[in-house]
C-alpha cells in the first residue's frame, strides 16, 4: 500500500499526484450527471402539457414530494454504500458498481414514461449510495502519511464537484428547454457513460489503493494532540466501549423502517393515490403518525446513548446533535434552489432579454462558460503529459468527453449569437451557487486560517441569517406580485442576489459540518456518527420538498411574499439561537476549535 502510495506521488499535476485528477474527472461527469438531471427534473414534471417543449403538468405539491424523497434517499444510500465497500467490494469496484447503476438511471430517464421515472430515480439512489462516499475514502488512502497535503486535495476535489454541477446544469438545461427534455436527461446519460468507461480503464493506475479490504485496518489519525498516535491493528481485536445493546438495534431497526416507510408513502399517496399507511391516530394520519413515532424512537436511542459516554464524550456529542439540529434547518430552506427557487424562475422571474440587455448577458454566459472550461481543459493537458504512457485508453476517453463537452459549448453559443433576442433558461440560475462557490471559496478559507476564524457555533449563526436574508431579498422583490398569481415578470437580479447570498451561508455551514464532527467524534464511533450527519441531511432534504410544495396553498391564501418570508425568519432565528448559545456550546466542545 504504502508502495503504491509512493509510486502515485511520482506524477504529480499541479502538485498533487496524477491519480487525484483521475478521481477529479470521474467525480467532475457524475455531478454534471446528477445536477444536470436534477435541475430539470422539477421543471419537466411540472410544464404544461400543451406547450412547444410538453412536460407532465404535476401539481407543484406532487413534484416537489417526488423530489423531497429522491433527495433524502441520495443521502441515506451512501451509509450503507459506504458500508459494503469496506467490508466487501473496496471502493474501485463501488465507484465502478455505481457508474454503471447511475448511467442505467439515467438511460431510464430518457424515456419519459411513468415506470422509466421511477425506475430511473430508483437507479440513481441505488448508484449513488455505491459511489458518494466512495470517492472521498480512496483519496483519504491515498494521502495517508501525507496528510499535510489533504486539505488541499479535497479543495481540488471539491472543485470538480462544483465544475460537474456547473456545467451539467448549464449544458442539460439548455438543451432540455430549447430542443426537449429527452436531450438533457439523455446528456446526462453520456458524461455518466464516459465517466464509467474512462474510471474503469484508469482503475490499475491506483494499484492497490482502493481494492477489497483486507482484515488488517488503520484506524483514523487523531483529531487532537491528546489522543494516542494510531497503531494497526487486527479489526477483530477492538474492545468497543458502549456497545450497541439489543434495545438499541431494535430502536434503529424501528426508526428506520418508519422513516423508509414515510419517504416512500409521502409522494405515493399523493401521486397515484396508493397509501401504505392508511389508518388514523387521534387527529394525524398514518403517514405523519409513523414518521413522528419513528423521530421519538430515534430521539430516544440517541438520548439513551449518549447517557452512557463518559462527561467529555457526552459534551461533545451534545454539541454535535446541536450542530444537527442547525443542519436540519439550513437545509431545509438551502435547497428550496432546486425547488421552488427553480419554478420562481420560471414563473416569476423576468427573462426575456432584447437589445443591450440581451448582448450583455451573451458576453457574461459566454465567459462564464469558456472561462471555467478553458482552464479544466488545461489541467486536461497536464493530466495527459503525466499518464498518457500508462493509461492511454481512458486519456482517449477522458479527450473524447471533452471534444464532445466542447461541440456543446459551441453549439450553445453559437446558437444564441445567432438571435436578436434571447431567454434566460430557468436552469441558468441553478448555475450560480456553483459559479459563487469557485469565486468565494478562497476568500472564505483565508477567513477561516485568520485570527479572525470565528467559533463554530458563530460559522452556524452567520451561515444561517445569511440564508434567511437572501430569502429576504426575494421578500422584497415579490412584494408587488397579487395574492394567488402564478406567474409575473419580477426582475432576474434578485435571484442572483439571493443565490449570492446562500452560497455565503454555505461556505460557512457546508464544508465546515463534517470537519467539526470528525474533531468531536471519537474515532471508535466516527462511522456512526457520520451516518447520523447524514441522516440530518436526508432530512433536511425531505422537509425542503414539502416545505416547498406548499408554494401554491400559500401563494393562493396569502402571497408569495410570504411563502419566502416564512424562509427568512426561521432561519434568521435559528442563527441568533446559535449566536447565543454559543458560550454554552464552547463548553460542550472542550476546547476543540
């Protein structure tokens, strides 16, 4: 292994060794995948059936449904993902399995039947939960014993993640709403395929890193300078503390079939009117009986554990759950972009653009788009130089992707250059917490590496009221719109504000959740506490859908002013309550900064 480590470091592009471009690139076309699919999904199952570009004509409250529970799977598939790959596959042959499930998936989507929709979502889910978590782990492998270099891998990683979702949504929402849906979910389809194949043929590169687990693991390096330095050892020899009892299996065997239960009923029972969970408890319905049941046993569990750490683990875990708490709600409003920020700006914003408006957004997207693009390809180039001798067939392929990435582009451009006037795509918009998070990121990090680096509960404050005041900012701009309309010509600079604002709170929540639970968490407990983050997650993403599917009861009872005024003040209130809980919070963390 550390051979193979050693050896990777050879090639280095950029300062980092070759390998973490592959694994760049691979992870760069299955977000442009996902996001690309993604971001059309909410407008393709919502636009009228009689129109130049047909969808399906969904209730907002369905779609937005459908979308919550696909969302929330996406985050709870890669615990057990993740889980399968350490004990069986490795994580090669999980990124490999879930290429290859997701570009099904995809292929399924072409079709835009009603059994290819879930078929093709069911495939993603699966997909992702083989793939998500497994990318990362094969660069923590690969940087062991050089963890100095760590951070600065990920921040590369993480900029494929945001190129993928940048340019997917921007490419297959362009193609989706000018020529039809067909087109954009099957580009997604393409770059899934090409990433498989070029993944594939790049795996012998790795060597061993990333192949089946042996029975010999390395236990995580310590988060403090007051744990013991990690030795190896034998998995089988661990003496665990706080065991999971057979009260707690039962709870979390429980909880989570109410949960599954409750994501699967949800958008059933209003979709194609099939309820699982038919029957009454006192004034609730079955659906929202056994979700809360399931949340109580799950509280529970958590409750009952923690009572059992020692006064120092407790603290910190308590600190953790905290941060959960916050987690659940940032989300919650965080993803209304792919939601009902998306049906905003189609229906509500203003985006037919003539003369001087019209050239100038030209001369914006065009450098948007060739900028960003330009500059991959030149890593392309460097990659090339460093591997072609060893992998030449996923080079090929790898080249092939971007000739083909590039005729779009063109293609795009050109098209546009072409016409007097122009449309802004509503997909256009979802293109902006990529473009912000490329921008600010390094703004944000400096911040962070100052003596001004605030404390964490202080990152969730302002992370939160900087969400709550971009929604603010649509507060204002949809002031003038009457009660119950369902559409308007509101103008496009309020979105982008509000866009430019949520990814502020982003860069202060997103990146920074996972590092203060690693630093919290015991190693012996990391996994499951990872899951739990996750967990968190999943549920933001299911509260996001319906809290988002309420847009039109709202819309229609009161405004839609107030629809986005109700994500202004909860998160806004949630910051201050984490402003000031923040000296009890510095407590629980014992010093962990």
């Amino acid at each position: 292994m550390n051979t193979d480590i050693e050896n990777l470091f050879k090639d280095k592009v950029i300062g980092h060794p070759a390998g973490l471009f592959i694994i760049f690139f691979t992870e760069m076309w299955e977000r442009f995948s996902f996001y690309g699919m993604r971001i059309l999904l909410v407008l393709f199952l919502t636009a009228p059936i009689l129109s130049d570009n047909p969808g399906w004509e969904w209730p907002r409250e369905h779609a937005l449904a459908l979308i919550g529970t696909y969302g929330s799977l996406l985050y709870l598939t890669p615990i057990v993902g993740g889980w399968l790959a350490d004990k069986f596959t490795g994580y090669k042959w999980a990124v490999i399995i879930g290429c290859f499930i997701m570009m099904l998936g995809h292929a399924a989507m072409v079709f835009e039947t009603t059994s290819s929709l879930y078929i093709g979502l069911a495939l993603l889910v699966i997909g992702t939960g083989f793939f998500k978590p497994n990318m990362t782990s094969m660069i923590s492998e690969m940087y062991k014993g050089k963890e100095s270099k760590k951070d600065g891998a990920y921040t590369i990683y993480y900029m494929g993640v945001n190129a993928g979702a940048f340019f997917g949504m921007m490419l297959c929402g362009y193609l989706a709403e000018n020529i039809g849906w067909s087109y954009g979910f099957g580009l997604a389809g393409i770059f899934m395929l090409l990433g498989l194949i070029q993944f594939w043929l790049a795996k012998d590169f790795f060597g061993q890193i990333g192949e089946k687990p042996s029975k010999i693991h390395e236990v995580e390096l310590p988060q403090n300078i007051n744990e013991e330095n990690p030795k190896e050892h034998d998995a089988t020899s661990d003496i665990k503390t706080n065991p999971f009892t057979t009260v707690d299996k039962v709870l979390i065997l429980l909880s989570s079939l109410g949960g599954f239960l409750y994501l699967i009923n949800d958008p059933m029972s209003k979709i194609a009117n099939v309820n699982f969970l038919n029957f009454k408890i006192g004034g609730l319905d079955g659906s929202n009986a056994t979700v809360l049941l399931a949340l109580v046993l799950f509280l529970y569990l958590i409750i009952t554990r923690i009572s059992r750490y020692s006064r120092v683990v407790r603290d910190k875990i308590i600190a953790v759950s905290v941060f959960g708490i916050f987690t659940v709600i940032f989300f919650a409003a965080f993803e209304q972009a792919l939601g009902s920020m998306t049906l905003f700006a189609r229906d509500y914003t203003e985006r037919a653009l003539t003369g001087n408006s019209a050239m100038v957004f030209k001369i914006v997207d065009l450098i948007l788009t060739v900028g960003p693009l330009a500059i991959i390809t030149w890593v392309l180039y460097l990659l090339f130089k460093k591997t072609f001798a060893k992998i030449p067939y996923s080079n090929i392929i790898l080249g092939i992707s971007f000739a083909f990435l590039w005729y779009i582009v063109y293609y795009k451009i050109n098209n546009e250059f072409s016409k007097d006037a122009t449309e802004v795509p509503a997909t256009w918009f979802g293109i902006l917490n990529s473009f912000f998070i490329i921008t600010l990121a390094p703004m944000f990090s400096k911040w962070w590496e100052s003596k001004y680096n605030p404390s964490a509960a202080m990152k969730y404050g302002i992370g939160l009221m900087l969400l709550g005041l971009g929604f603010g900012i649509l507060v204002f701009g949809t002031l003038g719109i009457p009660q119950g309309a369902k559409t308007a010509s509101v103008s496009m600079i309020f979105l982008i504000l509000a866009y430019l604002l949520h990814t502020m709170g982003e860069l202060c929540i997103s990146p920074v959740g996972l590092s203060y639970l690693s630093k919290l968490v015991p190693g012996r407990m990391i996994g499951f506490m990872f899951g739990i983050w996750y967990l968190a997650i999943a549920i933001g993403q299911k509260a996001a859908g319906t809290m988002g599917g309420m847009i039109d009861k709202i819309t229609e009872e009161y405004s839609l002013s107030t629809f986005f005024l109700i994500f202004t003040l909860v998160p806004v209130a949630f910051g201050f309550i984490s402003m000031v809980l923040n000296p009890l919070l510095k407590r629980l963390m014992h010093g962990v900064r």
